[in-house]
C-alpha cells in the first residue's frame, strides 16, 4: 500500500532536521538529507503501526473486519 506525505527539511548546523505535519511526532534526522528522508520515513512507519496496534485494542471479538483502500485518483 502507498501512502504519501509531506516531509519538511532543514538544516541545523551539520545536520538535516525533518517532520511530517499530518503525522504528530515523526521526526527524522540525518548527516544527509537522504539519511534524514530515511529516518523520518522508519518514523512514520512506526507511529502508524502503532496506531494501527492500538485502534484495534478492543475491538469485540465478533466485530466484523474488513480492509479499506483509500486511493485518491479514482474519479
């Protein structure tokens, strides 16, 4: 599944520094942009896997469970 967001880069002394504003708390920071890209993009991956882990806590057993697919270029 693909899933694109927003990455806000910039520079702190010798440093790249991101985040993602529709993701609350996923930072990256990296010696490279690239290496910043990547650990912002393994931060989002995590806070939503966890989001995902902690929606379904509680979810009765006999409740029905079906995947949706969100795709933004269906007319």
């Amino acid at each position: 599944m693909r899933h694109e967001f927003t990455a806000i880069f910039e520079r702190d002394g010798d440093w790249w520094v991101s985040y993602c504003p529709e993701v609350p708390g996923a930072n990256g920071q990296g010696a490279s942009r690239q290496e910043c890209r990547d650990s912002l993009a393994a931060a989002i991956l995590l806070i939503l896997e966890d989001r995902r882990e902690s929606g379904l806590r509680g979810v009765p057993a006999d409740a029905e469970r079906e995947t949706i697919t969100v795709d933004n270029s269906a007319p």
